[in-house]
C-alpha cells in the first residue's frame, strides 16, 4: 500500500507535461489537470501553460477567487517536496 500525502519532486512534475498526462503545482499542492482540461472556462490550452510547473503564479493572476482545492479535489495527487 502506499502512503499520503504522496511525495511529488519538481524532477517528478515536469514528466507529467502532455495533454493525457497533465499534472500541474498550487500552493504545494500536486493535481493531476488532465481530466479538468475540457471543462476550464479559459479553455485547455490556457491550462496547459501550467502542465508540469508551478502554476500558483499564474492561477492568481487569473483568478484568485477560484477555489481550486474544492474543484480538483478528486484530481490531487499529492504535495510538492524539494529534492
Ligand atoms: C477562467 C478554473 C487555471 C486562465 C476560469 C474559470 C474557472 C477556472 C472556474 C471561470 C472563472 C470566472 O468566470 O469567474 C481554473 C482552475 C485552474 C485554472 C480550477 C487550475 C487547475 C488557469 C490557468 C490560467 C487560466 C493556469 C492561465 C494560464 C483562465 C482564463 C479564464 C479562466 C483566461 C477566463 C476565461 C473567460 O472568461 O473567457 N478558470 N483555472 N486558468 N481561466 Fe482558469
């Protein structure tokens, strides 16, 4: 069995950078935003920008009033560690 949170390294996140294997950082937060991509208001290709980075920036440029941990619950994979 394996543990959670689950441990994610940058190393690890920047794999993740395809449309079918999209994961993207929020406030420490790991999510996997594939299965979000065709329902974001901004359309995928905005989203995409974020895929396999950091996109705390970003998102809080956009849209800060979004409650991201509430809408991607289903879609977190884990935390952002360093190393
Ligand atoms: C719009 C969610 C990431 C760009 C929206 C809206 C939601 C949303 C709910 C509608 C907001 C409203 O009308 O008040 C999310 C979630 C994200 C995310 C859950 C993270 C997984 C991003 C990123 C960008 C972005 C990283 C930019 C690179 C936009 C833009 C709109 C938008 C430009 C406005 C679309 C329009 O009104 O025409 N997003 N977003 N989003 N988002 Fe995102």
């Amino acid at each position: 069995t394996e543990s959670f949170p689950i441990r994610v390294t940058m190393d690890e996140l920047k794999k993740h950078n395809t449309k079918k294997d999209a994961w993207s950082v929020f406030n420490g937060i790991v999510y996997n935003i594939t299965p979000y991509l065709p329902y974001h208001p901004g359309g995928p290709d905005e989203l995409m920008r974020v895929a396999g980075r950091d996109g705390t920036k970003l998102f809080m440029l956009t849209h800060s009033w979004v409650n991201i941990d509430h809408m991607l619950q289903e879609c977190m994979v884990g935390m952002l560690v360093k190393g």
